[in-house]
C-alpha cells in the first residue's frame, strides 16, 4: 500500500490500534477491504496496520503531474507556494486508477468498501463511483460500495479507520458500511488557517469568502461541515493564540466531558501543531490522540502554519 508523510505522536491507546496489536502479524484478512484516498490524514501505522489501501490524489506544479504524498514532499508543495506564481493545481485520480485497486484487493477479499473526502471539492468519489460501475462487469464476485466522507483530513481518516476496525472482526460489506455511514455526523474537523489566500487562490473558501476582505488580518477558524460537505466558518480571531484558544473551547463545547478520539494536524508547523497536541492532551481525555502533518495536496490548498484538529466523542 502507499502510505501518507505523516507524523505520528503520542502512545496508541484506542481500541482501533489495540485491536490490531494483540493479533501479533497485524490485521487478519477481513471480508471486507478498505480503500481511501489520500487526504485522510491518519497515523501511518494505523493505515498499514489495517492494510487500508490509499488511492492518492495528483498534484501538477507546471507541466509535472506527481502522486499526492508518492511523488512529492509536503515542504516541496511549501516550497512552491510561497513562489507567488507557484500555487500547485489538484486533481482527482481517474477511474481506472480505483478500478486497479478494486482489481487488486477482489484477490484477496470478498467486498471492498471506498470511502472517499467531500465530493463537494473533488472528483474522487465520482472517480471510486465510476470504478466500482467498470467492476461490475470484470469483478462480478465482489460487491463494492463507495462512500462520500463529506469531509476530509483526519476526519475522513477517523471513518476509514472504524471502518477498518469492524471489518477487522469480520463484519460483512453491509455492517461495514453502516458502521462508516454512522461516523460521519459524529466527526469534527476545525482548523486555524494562518492566511485565507491559498484557499481564496483555489476556490475551496467556500462559505468563508465572505472574509476574503480580511485575509491578511484574521486567523479564521473554519470547518469542513458533514452536513453540507463545504468549508465553512466558524469565527475569525484576530491572533493565532486566540484562535487556538477558542478551537480549544469550541472542541470542549461539542464533546463536554466525553472522552475523545483526536488526531491534530499542522501544515509545515511541527512545534506548533506539538503544542497544540499537548494542549488536548491535558484539557481532554483522549483515547486516542496523534498528531500528523498534512499531506502534500491539503497542503496545497491550506497553505503553511495551518493547526487543526479531527476528533469525535465516544459514545
């Protein structure tokens, strides 16, 4: 599989993680296979613990076309961007690259579940969707069922992984399923942008262009919402510290006193998205907390010094 640059930190606690663990070769083969793409910023050995296999999206800087995450390095993408004629353009892998993965994972599963980020933004889904139709013909045995996430980043990665999990015990496509479906209005996903420019230079502000007027005075906190699947804003602090701040208490005003599944983000800011993982470290309790950089194509769109965080209450 292929997996994301990501950083992981923070001992595993969750059950996702110590299911696969106390199998001593990783993850049983299930009935059912999971398929992501790459914007799911989940810990590396998460995903290859549960052999999730990652579809990754393309990023084209000039006339080069690189896998997101394969091809590319995140500072590479950063690099670029602060070149103002640099912004990398993003696209979403065609059919026949899903097709090659169902292709390859009907060898060895009897269904296969896709779940992919908000098609809101992306193709991806309509590409997975396109795919599984191509199947039906070539893969008469394998049921396939794709899944828009509505969402993205570590939100996206906290579905695939319960997805994982109970296909792990060997739940059939139908549970699975149900068990994806289920997570989405429960994930979260805010983030501090440290600029609204690159989302403005690539047309994912979504509802947040109302402060385009503003981009270089605020440090907006926004979130991918599961409901309508777009960008939208929550409120613009002045400062950074304010904004993480007030992520914080918006975080606690969703969860209460529950305890959490959290995985923090950074774009190009380790120190910062490390304190910002210590800071939900002591205000919740997380029985699961990683902390992971965005890959190379979030990058792309979010610019450098973004922190963010992707969690949901346990029930």
């Amino acid at each position: 599989m292929v997996t994301l640059p990501l950083i992981a930190a923070g001992p595993p606690k969750g059950e996702p993680l110590r299911r696969c663990h106390e199998q001593s070769l990783g993850c049983s083969v299930s009935k059912v296979a999971i398929v992501t793409d790459s914007t799911a910023s989940a810990p590396p050995e998460l995903l290859s613990n549960y052999d999730i296999t990652i579809v990754p999206l393309l990023i084209a800087v000039g006339d080069k076309t690189f896998r997101d995450g394969v091809d590319i390095t995140a500072a590479e993408v950063y690099r670029l961007m602060r070149q103002e004629n640099g912004l990398p353009k993003t696209s979403a892998p065609s059919p026949a690259v899903f097709l090659e993965s169902y292709r390859t994972l009907s060898e060895r599963a009897d269904s296969i579940l896709c779940i992919t980020l908000t098609s809101r933004y992306s193709m991806a889904f309509e590409s997975a969707v396109q795919a599984r139709e191509m199947a039906r013909e070539e893969l008469p045995d394998t049921a396939i069922e794709v899944i828009d996430s509505r969402t993205s980043a570590g939100a996206l990665g906290l579905i695939v992984l319960e997805a994982a999990s109970v296909a792990s015990q060997g739940a059939d496509l139908s549970h699975v399923a149900q068990a994806a479906r289920a997570m989405i209005p429960r994930v979260n996903l805010l983030a501090v942008m440290d600029t609204l420019r690159y989302l403005a230079r690539g047309g994912r502000i979504g509802r947040a262009a109302a402060w385009a007027g503003s981009l270089f005075n605020i440090k907006p906190i926004l979130e991918t919402s599961t409901t309508t699947g777009y960008t939208e804003p929550v409120e613009r602090p002045r400062t950074k510290p304010q904004a993480v701040r007030r992520l914080l208490e918006l975080m606690e005003e969703r969860v209460g006193d529950s305890p959490i599944r959290a995985i923090v983000h950074h774009a190009d800011a380790p120190r910062e998205g490390e304190e910002l993982r210590a800071q939900v470290a002591s205000r919740f309790n997380c029985t699961d907390l990683y902390l992971t950089e965005f890959t190379p194509l979030m990058g792309a769109h979010t610019g450098p010094g973004l922190l963010g965080v992707s969690f949901l209450a346990e029930e």
